[in-house]
C-alpha cells in the first residue's frame, strides 16, 4: 500500500510535529513519522522531565530556607521517588497533548523508521510490516543524540548520560559531571541541592563556555556556593571503575589529578541524527553538524528539507527547531519565509537560572563593534529583595555609535521569561532610548532591565553613586 502526501516528516519531536501542525494549519495533507515517541527527546528524556526534576529542587531548596521567611518546617525530606513519579506525569500529559493536536490536526502519525528510497519516495518500517510514502515535499527532522567522545572509559559502568541522569532509582553520593554546558549545570544544580557531592569538570576556560563570560563567571560562583566543585582548563583522560563508582583521571593547569566518585555523568554535547535515513539514495552527504541547509532549510535536493538538531545551521535548541519547522513548511507550500538567528534566546536553567539573546562581549569586540556594557545586580531589585532571591545580574551589550542593543545576559531568578524583552528588542533592532522610555512595572524583576539599560551609559539610578 502506498500513502500519498502533500508534506512527508521524519520525526515528530518540536521541529517535526510544530511542521506537521503548521503545514496542516495551510491546508496540506500531512504524514509525520515518528520511530520512538512523539515530542521526541525534548519532552521525553530531556527538557521537559528536566525542568520537572529542577523544580523539585527549586521547591526543596526553598524549603530549606523557609525559617528565613517566618515558615518554620519541621523534618524536611526529599522523596525521590516521588520527584521521579511527578516527572513521568508531566511528561505523559504533553506526549498525549502532542498526540491530540496531531489527531485533531488531521496529520497522520506512522510510528516506525523511514528512509529515502527516492527523493519524493519514503519506505517505512512499521512493527506489523512496511509502508511506502510518496510526498511532494519531505522534511527530516530526526533530532540528535548524545555525542560520544573518544575518552577512556566512558562507555563503562558507573557512567551515564542524561537520560540515565533522569531515570536514576537513588540518588548517588557523589557524581562528577563533564561538561559545562546547559546540560552539565543543570545536572550540578539539581544534584547539590540535594545534596550529592559534585564535580563539576570543563575542558575550556569557562562555564557555559557559548554564553557572555559574566555569565560562566557567575554561574561558577553560584554553584561553588552550593558545594560543587568545579573545575575548568580540565581535561578528562580516562575512567577506570572501582569497587565504590569511578576513579576520574584528568589533566589540569596544575598538573594531574584523580578522582573517586560514586558515579560519573557526560554531558558533553549532542551529536545530529542523520544515519540509516538513506541519504545517500539522494546525494546528500552530512557533516558532523548536520545537514546542509540555506536560510529556508531547502538542503541541495529541491523538494528536502531539514530542520531541528539535525540541521547543520543554527544551535541545538527545540524553540529553533520549531521555527525552522514553520520556515520550512511555509517556504514548501509556497509562503516564503527565511530563518534569521540574530535573536534566538539560549537559556540555563540551573539554580539561578541563565539566559542570553544575540552578541556576547567578546563576539560584538571581535566583529568590530565598538561596544559599551552596563551591568544592574540584582541586589538592588526590591522585588528580588522581597523574594529573597537577589543573586545574579542583567548585562547589556550595546553599540557605542547608535546605542543599537546587540546583546541582553542574564543570571539570576526568571532568567528564561526576562531575556524575551531581550530578544524582542534585538529583533526590532531597538536601541537603548526605547528600552530607557519604556515603563517597567513595579516591583518587578523586569525593572532592572531597565536599570541595566541606563547603566551602560552610567545613568543607573537604582545603583548608589560612587
């Protein structure tokens, strides 16, 4: 039997199924096939269940402190076990959502593994046999899996990744965790609050090593705070398993070191899926980025598009995957449309949260900008006083000649919905004037943008004068 199609999609995590809904929404007929799970790695085993752990640890840490707010708690314990049953209901709700939409959506969901026989031709491998798909346009969007590095031991008991990360049964007494990245400093957030011993270990200079250097700076000093170790200039050479975990042997700026710990995390990064799709068949040859793409994520075959992790242009993210799902889909049935990376937001959410949204600093300097900064703590917010949680800082990066904004970073509570002012401005290419006049509802977090704005012209009024 064969399915014919206006619109074919390989995958259905943010990028697949947001595509599938958009070209749906046009008016086209649409078969989105998903291998493993619809909402892909985000809602399964990565964002979503990580943000649902991460609040338990929010709520825990908050609890802790509760005598300071007047709130005395007598025998605070954490069941893990319930954190973990929390998280599984979270997630099924948004699979089963994404099943509703696609169901309501009229898009027709094959759960199973495609591959290109031609370029408008898919067979799909199904549990009860094999369909063929013929599509006048193709998306891929497969998604992207944990990288694997050349490291020792890695593959060795004791060490996991972030999905082992999340479906542990107990929590460990120690873990070292490498790499500094998003996924590393949530991890080492989540595990200090409950009080596990962690090390944290990045090869580069810094924390967050993508981000404004403020940013690893602050984050680095936040979780040395709450315990963790961390470690940076640090290079992981091997793993050998012990009777009690793991013994880490890495290189420092001081010279050698070795670790013992319980248990072992790689959060090293991600790495595109693009095998077994029979790319080949049409010529397209990825790289370890991904697939080849242009502005309209058209790869070099007319009619194949590719979006998400998979695609070699623009971050890992599942908001830009989503985008590039509606650019792809639109540009298929003919409303142009192209993807513009200035202003994509890239979030943290450790314990404080990060967030950052177009040039760092050291980006801006290096493209020849001449660039002003100003800097707001967040100890002078009230309404950060008045939560009690006055850590962290809001960073402008602004052109020196037209005050043009060309980067917002930020450390501290709510990170992630602050930097959306952010990220608006840059899209509208606004200066600072506009973020100045612009009325900041008090208190609110949200004020110290706009102290943040006149700070780079030394107009901060919130900020005791030198």
């Amino acid at each position: 039997m064969t399915i014919k199609t206006d619109i074919a999609i390989i995958g259905a995590g943010p990028a697949g199924y947001i595509a599938a809904l958009r070209a749906s929404q046009l008016g086209a007929k649409v078969v989105c096939i998903e291998k493993r799970w619809l909402g892909g790695v985000c809602l399964n085993e990565g964002c979503i269940p990580t943000k649902a752990l991460l609040r338990s640890a929010e709520v825990f840490s908050l609890v802790k402190k509760a005598p300071d707010y007047g709130v005395m708690v007598d025998d605070l314990i954490l069941d893990w076990s319930k954190a973990q049953e929390r998280k599984g209901q979270v997630v099924r709700q948004l699979v089963n959502g994404v099943a509703m939409l696609l169901e309501r959506a009229g898009v027709q969901v094959l759960m199973g593994e495609a591959f290109f026989i031609r370029p408008d031709i898919l067979t799909v491998r199904l549990p009860d046999g094999t369909e063929t798909v013929t599509a006048d346009k193709i998306i891929i969007a497969t998604g992207s899996r944990t990288l694997q590095v050349p490291i020792p031991g890695l593959d060795g008991p004791g060490v996991i990744d972030h999905a082992g990360a999340l479906d542990l049964e107990a929590l460990p007494e120690s873990i070292c965790i490498i790499g500094g990245g998003a996924i590393g400093l949530e991890f080492a957030s989540l595990f200090a609050t409950f009080d596990v011993q962690v090390t944290l270990v990045e090869m580069l200079p810094r924390l967050a090593p993508t981000m404004d250097s403020a940013i690893g700076e602050g984050l680095a000093w936040s979780l040395g705070q709450r315990g963790v170790e961390v470690l940076t200039n640090t290079r992981v050479e091997n793993i050998t398993p012990t009777s009690a975990g793991s013994l880490v042997s890495m290189t420092a700026p001081g010279g050698e070191r070795q670790l013992e710990t319980q248990m072992v995390l790689s959060a090293i990064g991600r790495a595109p899926n693009t095998e077994g799709l029979g790319l080949e068949v049409l010529g397209l040859h990825p790289t370890r980025q991904g697939i080849q793409v242009d502005d309209r994520m058209r790869t070099a075959v007319p009619n194949v598009y590719a979006i998400g992790d998979v695609a070699a242009d623009g971050p890992m993210l599942a908001h830009v995957g989503s985008h590039q799902g509606i650019v792809a889909v639109e540009d298929a049935l003919g409303h142009p449309a192209s993807m513009d990376y200035r202003a994509v937001p890239s979030c943290i959410f450790s314990l404080p949260e990060a967030a950052s949204v177009g040039l760092s600093e050291e980006e801006a300097r290096e493209r020849g900008y001449e660039v002003r900064t100003g800097i707001f703590a967040l100890a002078n917010n009230g309404k950060a006083l008045a939560m009690g949680d006055s850590e962290g800082f809001i960073k402008f990066v602004a052109d020196t000649q037209y005050g043009e904004i060309l980067g917002l970073h930020i450390v501290g509570p709510h990170a992630s919905d602050l930097i959306l002012e952010g990220t608006l401005a840059i899209s509208l290419e606004a200066t600072l004037d506009e973020i100045e006049h612009t009325i900041h509802p008090h208190p609110s977090l949200g004020e110290a943008i706009g102290e943040a704005a006149l700070a780079v012209r030394k107009r901060a009024l919130q900020v005791p004068r030198s």
